[in-house]
C-alpha cells in the first residue's frame, strides 16, 4: 500500500484545508487592495508580493490548520466536553498563528519593508495584525464546521447537497458492505448494556481504516454498520473487500486492548453487493439521504448467511464477476441460495486470503 493510500483520508483534508485558505487568505487580500484599507506600518505589498504571501501562506496555513484538526479528531473527540475542546481549538489557533506572524515579520522587514523601525511586539499589535488574527479564527471556524458537516452527510454529499441532487430521487449505482458483529447477543449480556455500548464505539472508531479505501459509511444500526462506495468509471472493486481486511487486522492489532477492557477481542462478518438503487433525500424533522432497492436487501441478507456457512466475508455472483481476475483473493463457491423475500436463486462466494 502506498503512502497516499494508507493517509487518504489526512491528504484529503489537508487538501481541502489548503483551498480554503487559499480562497480566504484572496478574499483578504482583495478588501485590503481594492475594499477597505487599514492603516499599517509596512509598505504597500505590490501584485507579485500578493501573489506570494497568498501562496505560501495560504499553503502554510491550510496544513497547519488542517494537521490541527486531524489531531484534534483524533485524540480529543468523544474524550473531552465540547467547552474544553473549544478552549483546545483556540489554544492551537494562537499557536499557529504566533508562527504565522513569526514569518510574516521576517517577510515584510525583509522583502517589503516597514515605514517605520518596528520591532515584533509591535507588529503584532498593529490594528490589522489584530484583524488579521481574528479573521484567522473565523476562517478556523468556517472550516472546522465544513469539515463536520461533510462527516454528517458523509464525504462528498455536502456538495451534492448544495446542488440539489437530492432533491428528487434519483437512481445511482452503489456496491452495499452490510458489516456486523459476530456473537452481538452472547458479548451484550456478558457486558451489560454501558459496557456493550462502550465496546461498539471502540469498534466502530476502529473502523476508520476503511476510509482510506474510499468507503462512505451509511448507517450505524445498532451493532451493525452498512459501508458504501459510489459505482463509478474506473473503481477498483477489490477496495471493498481490503477496506473489511484492514478493518479486521486494525482490530487484531488492538486485541490487547480489547482483552484488557472487556475482556473479548470483536470479530465481524460482512456482506456485499452492488446494483442500482434509488437516492433521495427524506423526512422532515430529522432530514438524512436514503438509499432504496433490492442491492441493499440482497446484501443484508448475504450477510445473514455468514454464519451457516461459518465464514465472515461473502458476496454475491456479481460482485465476484468484479473482482475474480484478482489472484489475491481465494473465491469460494459456497452454493445457490434461495434469498429470503427473493424468487432467484443467487450464487454466493466466499473471500478467503491466501
């Protein structure tokens, strides 16, 4: 797996922690030139100069910011209340911008010049480096609750939200992974119900590797979750079943973990499917994106089989025709099944690894 592979999703929002700076830092730059004016004591910076504080700021800025949040996700969400994590966020934003104003000190002695002999403490207590700080936090802001909503809607439906494309239904085709926890019932009275709770969080955290195979997730139901991926030119069909693989090995890496917690070490089993579905958006009160068709049922129920056939990876015939040129994976017929709710029989394969 290469690098880019393994840190897709921290790329991703690095990436789009640049743009955003990128567009607010022009955005600033252009009230400054064309809008209001504040009053400074550096020369006025000349096209050319724009152009670069923008670039290398905005770029600088953007995986600063960017990094922050990430690692803010990662160690303080869900571990902290929202007061102290704001308080956290500001922290890192003074941060950031103390090393910000370090540079663009050095930059405007250097490059554009005071009009007056100006020492740092003084630069940063000018009225617009003022300005400029608080900017930087709203932009922080901004982006921070951009970055939530996309995790609400799931990646990528924030713009299609903004476009409309949910408005009225729509068919799409998508590949389903229903993945749900072996044993759930047997684990549940073992632990009791704050426990079990605790547990599936814990997996469902662990889960996060999947995303760096370009998995969306759907829902989370109860101890089960469904994972999708938008069928388009060119998809690698075998990211589905490495997604459920290193969702597996991450749970096997933090067996200790497990056992030391609660005592067992989580095993899932998954099943999956693709075809056409309808996309819409729907309710009222509570408004979400719902999927409808037989893809999402036949894949639910290819997942009930896991354990008659005592495996815990299958997919359907079709699926298999996607990915049975990869040598890597050990396909496995394991019989014609008559679906519960279905007239067809359905060719169900196991993925064994070799």
């Amino acid at each position: 797996m290469t690098l880019f592979s393994k840190h897709r999703e921290e790329f991703i929002v690095l990436r789009d922690y640049v743009i955003g700076w990128l567009i607010a830092l022009t955005l600033w730059t252009i009230v400054r030139s064309v809008g209001v004016t504040v009053d400074g004591p550096a020369n006025q910076p000349t096209l050319a100069h724009n152009i670069r504080i923008v670039t290398v700021f905005g770029t600088l800025m953007g995986v600063l910011f960017g990094i922050a949040q990430l690692k803010l996700e990662r160690y303080l969400y869900r571990r902290v209340p929202l007061w102290r994590l704001v308080f956290y966020g500001l922290l890192i934003d003074v941060v950031i911008m103390t090393v910000i104003f370090s540079m663009a000190y050095r930059i405007f002695r250097d490059i554009i010049g005071f009009n007056e002999d100006v020492s740092f403490i003084q630069f940063v207590q000018d009225p617009s480096a003022i300005l400029v700080f608080f900017y930087s936090i709203l932009v922080s802001f901004v982006l921070a609750s951009i970055r939530q909503l996309n995790l609400l809607l799931g990646r990528g439906n924030l713009w299609r939200f903004i476009k409309g494309d949910f408005y009225q239904p729509r068919v799409e085709n998508r590949i389903f992974m229903f993945v749900d926890l072996k044993d759930s019932t047997g684990i549940a009275e073992r632990l009791g119900h704050i426990n079990y709770s605790s547990f599936i969080q814990d997996c469902f955290y662990d889960l996060h590797v999947v995303q760096n195979f370009k998995a969306e997730v759907y829902q989370y139901v109860g101890d089960e979750v469904v994972l999708s991926w938008r069928v388009t030119k060119g998809l690698d069909y075998s990211l589905c079943i490495k997604a459920f693989w290193a969702f597996e090995d991450r749970l096997v890496e933090r067996a200790d973990f497990y056992k030391e917690k609660y005592n067992v070490v989580p095993t899932f089993k998954a099943g999956l499917h693709f075809g056409e579905v309808t996309t819409a958006e729907v309710g009222e009160i509570k408004r979400e994106i719902a999927y409808h068709g037989d893809t999402m049922n036949i894949a639910s129920r290819i997942q009930n089989k896991c354990n008659d056939f005592d495996r815990t990876l299958l997919i359907s015939q079709f699926f298999r025709e996607e990915i049975k040129k990869h040598s890597t994976f050990n396909l496995e017929l394991m019989g014609n099944e008559l679906l519960k709710g279905k007239n067809q029989l359905i060719d169900i394969y196991a993925v064994n690894r070799i």
